[in-house]
C-alpha cells in the first residue's frame, strides 16, 4: 500500500467522525438553549471530533474491522452526550 493509499483509507476513516462532529454542533446552536460559558462553535467540534475519533478507532479494535453499524450507533450517543455535557444541558 502505498502513501496516498494509506491517506486515503485514514481520511475515509475519519470522515465519518468529521461530519458526526460538525453536524452535532451546527444543529446544537439551533435545538439547544445558548448558556453562557460554552465553548465556541469551532471547540465544540474539535472535542466532538476527537471524542467520535476515538470511539472509531475502539470500535476497530474491539470488532477488527470499520463500518459496523454498532459503531456508528455508539458514536452518535457518545457525540450526542459529549455535546449535551459542553452545553451543560443538566441545567437547562
């Protein structure tokens, strides 16, 4: 495998995680009520994106293979709880 192939498959990989990440924090700014002290758009995506990242990469290792639907469930969950503690969503 050569390096654009690699960069290829880690950029398919981590799309997923990107999108999840982007569109959890754009629909949050409009569902969600605005508390003072949150994190900025872009913060809250970067800690989205690493958190959906890193259920990725523990769904790889615990299933051996990428693409399967209970990762992606758990992702979504993960993303949608992580938002939810940024926005402090328990004092809403």
């Amino acid at each position: 495998m050569g390096l654009l192939d690699l960069l290829n498959h880690l950029v398919n990989f981590a799309a997923p995680a990107l999108w999840m990440a982007v569109m959890v924090s754009l629909l949050a700014t409009f569902f969600m009520k605005k508390v003072a002290g949150a994190p900025a758009f872009s913060a809250q995506a970067a800690i989205n994106f690493v958190v959906s990242l890193a259920v990725l990469v523990l769904g790889l290792w615990c299933f051996g293979r990428d693409g399967k639907m209970a990762t992606y469930a758990v992702m979504g969950l993960v993303c949608a709880t992580s938002q939810w503690v940024l926005l402090r969503g328990w004092k809403a």
